[in-house]
C-alpha cells in the first residue's frame, strides 16, 4: 500500500479523529494542571490496553490494531481516578478484553471504557470517576461538544448524542419546572465537561450502538431516562456509566427490532453520500408527447 493509500485509508477511519480529540484534551489537561493525571498511571493503562488487545487478536487468529485501544487507554485516562496504578490497569484489562469475551450477534455488547470503568468502581474501592475535575465553564463544554459533534458525525453516529443530550436536558429542566428552582441549575448541570465527554466520545460508539436508527434513537433515548433516575432519585453517582451498560445490556433486544447491517469502521456517512447521489443526478428531458 502507498503512503497515499494508508493516509486516505486513516482519513476515512473517524477513530483517527476521535484519538486526536482525546489527545488534545488530555495534553490540554497536563499543561493547564487542570486534571491531576498522573503520567505513570496512563502509561500504565496504555499497557494494558495494548497487551490484551494484542493477546485478544492472537487468540482469535485476526489482525492487530490498536486503534481502538488506545480510544480506550484515553478515555480511562480522562474520566477514571486511582490512587495506585493497578485498578487503572485492571480496568483497562477488562475494558478491552470485554471485547473479545463479551459478544453477542457478531459485535461486543459493552463499550470497552464504560465496562471497565464500572467493573473496576463495583468491585473495588480502589477507583473512582471524575466528573468534578471538569467544572461546568462554558467554553470547554463548546470545545468538546465541537469536538465531538465532528467525530460523531464523521461516525455517522451524530443522532446518538443529541437525543441523548435533548432527552436528558428536557427531563433536567422538567425536574427544575416541577421543584421551582431556577432554570439556571440544569443549565449549569448541562455544562459539565464529563457529561459532554459522555454523549459525544462514549455512548455514541459506532460498534456498540444499535446500527438502527430507530433502534439507536430508542438506545439513546433509554440511557438518558436511567441516567436521570439514577442520579436524581437513587442518587448514584455514577448512574451515567451505570445506565449505558444496561443499556448496552438491552440494545440486542433492540436491534431485533430494527434490524440494519453491521456498522463497519470508514463507512461513508450517509447524509453525504445521498446528497452525493443527489447532486450527481442530472435533469432528464421531458418525454415527447405520445402519437395520436
């Protein structure tokens, strides 16, 4: 393959999009000292990551990429806390491995970074998330809604986030209509830098979302209600991560509903490829008038 062929072929993957956004964000954080990531625990996740990626391929006899896994390594890095560095190479294990061991109608059932987050959060106290460090500034909240509302879009995943978010701002505001607060709260609630992170870089991925879109609608529709009962009337504070693995649970029941080919990595999107075909299509000449 030509250099030109591999940078055509890494354009047309939108993972290359999301690894740049996800490295600009953690690179952001290190210089701004606006998270405390220690450098020794990403590179510790990064590890893992890899090494069961590249364990999980040599078992099942297929090509290794690491693209994925470093989405993975990144997004743990950014939303996931410890003060040691084994149940941040656990999660990652777990992550990953998920993908290999967790699989249901020829795709994996859980997203790697949710799965690892909330394995290693339930089954020890040695971890812990983050959505704190984020703070609810407005400009961050564009930055990644931005960034992210590419990277979806270029998945063809764009619907995903904005009914997760719509469906999840809608019952945050009805919250506040019904106790009389001011609407200010579920603006600022809205804000938060890991919620944004959430919809646009986690529960929008492509291989774990219903390829329906029915299906993804109802998917995105159900993980915003979970995640609104869980942290406003079980008040877990998790309940985002919580409520996308069950999610994740239900979407092949969901998927049987409404059927559609697997989604595979550099798929043309599809607004653009029907505008394409549209604008291609050239006017055709009127038909004479039939003989009398």
């Amino acid at each position: 393959m030509t250099i030109l062929g591999i940078q055509k072929g890494l354009i047309k993957d939108p993972r290359i999009y999301q690894i740049l956004a996800l490295s600009s964000l953690l690179t952001f954080g290190w210089t701004a000292r606006a998270f405390e990531i220690e450098p020794a625990h990403f590179i510790a996740i990064i590890i893992a990551a890899c090494a069961t990626q590249w364990l999980g391929s040599l078992m099942i006899a297929t090509r290794v990429d690491f693209k994925s896994s470093l989405i993975t390594a990144l997004s743990l890095t950014l939303l996931l806390r410890a003060d040691a560095m084994w149940p941040l190479a656990v999660a990652a294990m777990i992550a990953v491995g998920s993908k290999f061991m967790v699989r249901f109608g020829g795709k994996h059932m859980f997203n790697p970074a949710n799965i690892g987050i909330v394995a290693i959060v339930l089954a020890t106290d040695a971890a812990w998330t983050t959505p704190g460090q984020w703070g609810s500034a407005v400009w961050l909240a564009a930055l990644l809604a931005g960034a992210g509302f590419f990277v979806t879009y270029r998945a063809a995943r764009l619907d995903v986030p904005l009914i997760f978010l719509g469906v999840y701002a809608a019952l945050l505001f009805g919250r506040a209509l019904w106790l009389g607060d001011p609407l200010a709260i579920p603006m600022l609630r809205l804000q938060n830098g890991a919620l944004i992170l959430f919809a646009f870089f986690m529960i929008s991925d492509p291989k774990t979302t219903p390829d329906g879109a029915i299906a993804r609608a109802a998917f995105a529709a159900g993980a915003a209600l979970l995640a609104f009962v869980m942290t406003f009337q079980l008040f877990i504070d998790d309940g985002l991560f919580y409520a996308l693995a069950i999610m994740c649970v239900i979407r092949p029941l969901l998927e049987w509903l409404n059927p559609a080919p697997h989604y595979q990595w550099g798929d043309p999107v599809t607004p653009l490829k029907l505008f394409a075909k549209l604008k291609k299509r050239e006017p055709q000449p009127p038909r004479p008038a039939p003989a009398e």
